[in-house]
C-alpha cells in the first residue's frame, strides 16, 4: 500500500485524481450527470501524459538533484514512461472522436500544457512558460480551469454561464498553487526564476493565496445569490471547502514534505466535490 501511495505521488499519477474530482465539481455544479464522453477522455488523457512527462523531464533536466521527489520519481522511470506514452495514446483517441469544434475549443489546453513544461521553441530562444516571471501559478490556473470548467459544461450550458464559473476556478486553483512556489523557492532562485514568493516573500505569496480564495468564495456567493446558478445548501460547501482550503495554505511552508503538499493543497480540491456531494444528499 505505501509503494502504491509513493508511485502515485512521485510519478505526478495522483494529478489525474485531483482532475477529475474537478471536472465531477463541475459536473454537481451545473447540476448534470457524471459521465464519460470524448471530451473528458482526452483531457485526462492528457493528464495521464502530461504530468508524468512533466516529472521525467525534470529527472533528465536534473540527474544529480537531491529533491526527494526527483531522487524518487528517477527509480520509477520505466514505469512513467508507460504511462506517459499511454496517456497520449487514450488522449489522442478521444480527441480524434471530438467534432471539429470541439477540438479547436481543446487546442488551448494542449498547446499550453506542451509549452508550459518542455523547451519546444529553444530554437527561438523561447524557454518554457513555468520560467516566464510570475507567471507560472496563473497559467497553471487558466489552464485547469478552463479544462475542468468550460470544456467539461460546452455541450450543457450556455457559455456565459461556464465563462463565468471558470473565472471563479481559477482562484480556487490560483490559491492552492501559489504555496508550491513557496515550495519550490530555493530550487527556483538557483535557476534565476521569478517567481512569487522569490519576488514578494513567503508570507505575502500566502497572503496573496488566501486574498485568491477569499474572491473564490466571493464569486461562488454571487452565484448563489445573484445569478441562482446553485442552491444555498451547495454555497455554504464551497464555502466550507474555501475555509479548509485556507487552512491548509497556511499549514504549508518551504520545508513542508510532498506529502503534506498533496494531502493539504491537492487534497483540498478533491474535498470540493465531496462537500457538494454531501450537501446535496442533505438536502434532498
């Protein structure tokens, strides 16, 4: 069992989780059915593909690093690649089942997802987006939100609806990002990288993670109250997600382990889900 746990955590696998209690938020939210089509099969097939590359290449960028989570993820590297390699194949396959249209709508996410982790335009002298300054948290939230949110409700709900509910995501996503810069800051300094708490400090990175998810809870009440897109009992979850959530950034620091880092930050947006879940069978 604790081999499994490390697998998962060291090879980036338990990101497909987090995805996918994501895209089920989305799902409660907009109060459809979870099912399985094409679109969700791309995207975590992507997910399957991306963030274990993403973990391989920071093993041959950095052989020698003593990060445990690099140490670790470099005696699994047989198996990531298998799954990599097995991600884009299902993410592939799906997206071929995709109607045109859809696929322009997902090409974002794709070219992003490449360019965010791998030196595709070295030629140009364009390094990857994760080293632009600043920049990494935002992209990361962009990108997970409009995949779990617009992508996930195009075939559903009017656009304004899901343009509206994506931006509110990209908070929630935003908050619990920032704090893996705190992580990573003294790996970042050493490559000269720009990054929140590098530029700000660490306490104002976090203050800047809480304001994120106090606006998160700000757009889920709007939604409630205003726009009557959720019912109160579906409010007071995310609400009660947002105040664990702020929780769990404030456990976090730079000398937090991995495992603190994905049962706080990650656990936090698999939690979202199981609230609204809960709140609804109370309520019925």
């Amino acid at each position: 069992m604790k081999k499994a746990a490390e697998f998962l955590l060291y090879s980036n696998l338990y990101t497909f989780i987090v995805v996918y209690a994501l895209m089920a938020l989305t799902d409660l939210l907009l109060d459809q059915t979870l099912y399985f089509d094409a679109m969700r099969g791309a995207i975590l097939g992507g997910t399957l593909f991306l963030y274990p590359a993403h973990r391989l290449y920071a093993v041959y960028r950095h052989p020698e690093s003593a990060l445990k989570r690099i140490r670790r993820a470099s005696t699994m590297k047989t198996e990531m690649v298998i799954i990599a390699l097995a991600g884009l194949i299902v993410s592939l396959y799906f997206f071929f089942r995709l109607n045109i249209d859809e696929q322009i709508y997902l090409a974002p996410v794709v070219a992003v997802g490449v360019l965010y982790s791998f030196p595709v335009l070295k030629f140009a002298k364009i390094p990857p987006l994760r080293e632009l300054p600043l920049i990494k948290p935002l992209i990361i939230a962009a990108v997970v939100s409009y995949a779990t949110v617009f992508l996930i409700g195009l075939s559903w709900s009017e656009p304004i609806t899901l343009i509206y509910l994506t931006a509110v995501r990209f908070f929630l996503i935003t908050a619990l990002t920032l704090p893996f810069d705190i992580r990573d800051i003294q790996t970042d300094a050493f490559e000269n990288l720009r990054t929140w708490p590098i530029v700000l400090g660490e306490a104002k990175t976090r203050s800047a993670a809480l304001f994120s998810n106090v606006i998160y809870t700000v757009g889920n009440f709007t939604a409630f109250y205003f726009l009557d897109y959720f019912p109160l009992s579906v409010f007071l979850a995310l609400w009660l997600g947002e105040i664990l959530a702020s929780a769990a950034i404030k456990k976090l620091h730079r000398h937090a382990t991995d495992v603190q880092f994905a049962v706080y930050a990650e656990g936090a947006l698999v939690l979202q889900p199981v609230l609204v879940v809960i709140a609804i069978v109370l309520t019925r």
